[in-house]
C-alpha cells in the first residue's frame, strides 16, 4: 500500500530546487492562515512503529510571525483568489 505522506525524499527533492539561504516556515491552519519558524527537525517512531520526521516551530513568542501571505494561502488551495471589486470612478463636486 502506497502512503499518501510525504517522505523526507519527497521533502528533499522539493527543497533541492529552493534557495538554500532562504528562512524555513511553516504554513499552519487553513481556516487562519499563519506562518511560523521552524526550530527543530526530530525523527521519532509512531504508535505503529513507523519512523516519522517532526518538523516543530520553536517554544518562543516570536515563533508565530503573522497571517500568511495570500498568495502562499492561495497556491496551498486554502483560499481562493480573491481580487477587490473594481472601483467606481468618484463624483465630482459641481456635479461634473
């Protein structure tokens, strides 16, 4: 049976086309789109016995950064990509 989760191959063949000084963030909760800092990578065994890699963010309250960027929102699909309703030119006064 063929796991659906990515592996730590998966995650080091997207990571190799990536910047390698580029900061590493995780996008959390797709209800409330949050960027947080990583701060450690520990390998552990599941309740099955499987090996399994924790990424976790870090224990200090600058760990959450803030809302996601929308574009980052909307390339995970957890919004859709919304643009503001176009403007109605304003009325001048005088009437013209």
């Amino acid at each position: 049976m063929k796991s659906t989760e990515m592996t730590v191959g998966d995650l080091i063949d997207l990571l190799s086309g990536c910047d390698r000084s580029a900061p590493v963030r995780q996008a959390m909760n797709p209800f409330f789109p949050m960027a947080h800092r990583l701060a450690q990578v520990v390998q552990s065994v599941d309740e099955t016995g499987q090996t399994v890699v924790y990424l976790a963010e870090g224990r200090d309250e600058g760990s959450q950064l803030g809302h996601l960027p929308p574009e980052v929102a909307v390339a995970l699909t957890w919004q859709g990509d919304t643009q503001a309703p176009p403007r109605r030119p304003r009325r001048r006064a005088g009437g013209n």
